[in-house]
C-alpha cells in the first residue's frame, strides 16, 4: 500500500471527526438558542386582518393577515394571534400546522414553516459531511490494498 493512499487516509478520516465534532457543538449552541423548545399540532382557527409590522411596510404592504391559533400545550387549550403575519396569507381556516412554544410560556409561540429547507440545519450538514468523510477514508483504505 502507498504511502499517499495511507496519508490521504489520515487526512480524510481527521476531517471526518473534524466535521463530526464540529456538528455536535453546533447542535448544542442551538439547542441553548432555542426559545421554542416544545412543538404540538395546531389548527388555523381564523385569518385577522391587521397592519403590518415594520418590515412589511418597508415593502410598501399595509395589511397582513395574522393567523389565530389554537392547539394543546401543556394540557391546556391555548388560543393566540401568532405574531408573524404576511401577505397574501398561505394559510386557510383550520389547515393543520405544527407550533413550536415556550414550554414555560405557552402562549408564546410561532408556526413552524412549511419549507423543507427550514427544516436542515447546518449542524445535519456537518453530521452527514463527516460521516461521509470517514467512509470515504475507510473505503480508501480497503480499495487501494
């Protein structure tokens, strides 16, 4: 076996944990960000038409409309305004939606955006990479004997 193919091993392998470890820091720094730490499944209960916050108007929109809530948190029914509002709205009344809240706090809360890409963070990215890394080293090895 080279030499070359046993370094380039190494190296891949140590960028591998590198990734990895990276992933485990960058999971738990937002963890500890998270305010919402809780999620349950909710329903839109009504569409309210409101003026819109600062950014909206920037864009030259007056009107958002807001979605009111309802779902169990806690063991309670909790009903609330979400705080985020757009428009148009992508919402329709009682489409089913996931909340994130405050487990301390339920009625501070945010609906959990549909787009797929919301859902990947950059910690999975550094998790995959260095699996992927340390396969790849480990193949290497096992080819080229």
């Amino acid at each position: 076996m080279s030499t070359y193919v046993w370094e380039g091993s190494v190296i891949l392998l140590f960028i591998g944990i590198l990734c990895s470890t990276m992933g485990v820091i960058l999971k738990r720094v937002a963890q500890r960000k998270e305010k919402y730490d809780k999620t349950t499944d909710g329903n839109i209960l009504d569409l309210v038409l409101d003026e819109a916050d600062l950014t909206g108007k920037a864009r030259g929109i007056k009107e958002y409309y807001y979605p009111v809530l309802v779902y169990y948190a806690n063991g309670q029914l909790t009903k609330v305004r979400a705080k985020k509002g757009r428009f148009p709205t992508s919402y329709k009344i009682n489409d089913k939606v996931t909340v994130r809240y405050d487990g301390d706090n339920p009625e501070d809360c945010v609906v959990q955006e549909r787009n797929l890409l919301k859902y990947v963070h950059i910690w999975q990215i550094c998790y995959v990479l260095g699996i992927a890394f340390c396969l790849i080293s480990i193949l290497n090895l096992f080819v080229n004997q």
